[in-house]
C-alpha cells in the first residue's frame, strides 16, 4: 500500500544523514530502517539492512528505487523442502557434480 502523494515517500532522516557522510562504494550503511523507500540518491551505496538477527548487504541499483530497503533483506530463512523425492534428487547431483570434477581433474590443461 502506498503513501499518499500529499506526504511523499518515507525516507528515514538520519539514514539521509547517514548517505550524504559517505562515498559511494565505500564500506556498507548499517541501518534498521526497513521501511525506508530507496531514493535517487542511495543509487551505488552498500546499506547493511537488519533483518532481526543480522545485517543482511543490500547494494542499492537504479532499478530498486522506489522500492523499500526491506524487500531485500529477506526476515525468514528458506531451507528447503523435504521427502524422499526431494533426497534423491539431491543424492544424483551430488554424483553427477563429483563426476564432473573427476573429468575435470583428468583432462590435460591446454595452454
């Protein structure tokens, strides 16, 4: 849902404090403000977005403004899906990435 365009789009003052100290590509912005919009001027800064448990590296492109820094810094970890399907599947990848590295190993490097 967005803001309304009387109020304009929500940007944490401190964090626009924090944007204008630094140089682009300079080390990363540490913030909690999740709910900030990107803005034209974050365009090239590494912000460190916390998602409740760590500060996940968020570098800001053109595309992402006008997004939220919390769509990027994901709050739930993803581990997969299981049964046993799922486990074979992942047993013949295995194999087939192990033999891929013996046939890696054995042909000569042409230089």
């Amino acid at each position: 849902m967005s803001r309304s365009l009387k109020k304009g789009p929500f940007v944490d003052p401190k964090l626009l404090v924090k944007v204008s100290r630094v140089k682009p590509g300079e080390g990363s912005i540490k913030t909690w403000s999740r709910a900030s919009e990107i803005a034209p001027e974050m365009v090239g800064y590494t912000f460190g977005v916390h998602n409740g448990k760590a500060f996940i590296d968020v570098r800001v492109t053109e595309e992402m403004v006008g997004h939220r820094l919390g769509e990027f810094s994901p709050t739930r970890k993803f581990t997969k899906h299981g049964g046993k399907m799922q486990k074979e599947l992942e047993i013949k990848a295995a194999e087939t990435q192990k033999a891929q590295a013996v046939a890696a190993k054995a042909a000569p490097a042409k230089k």
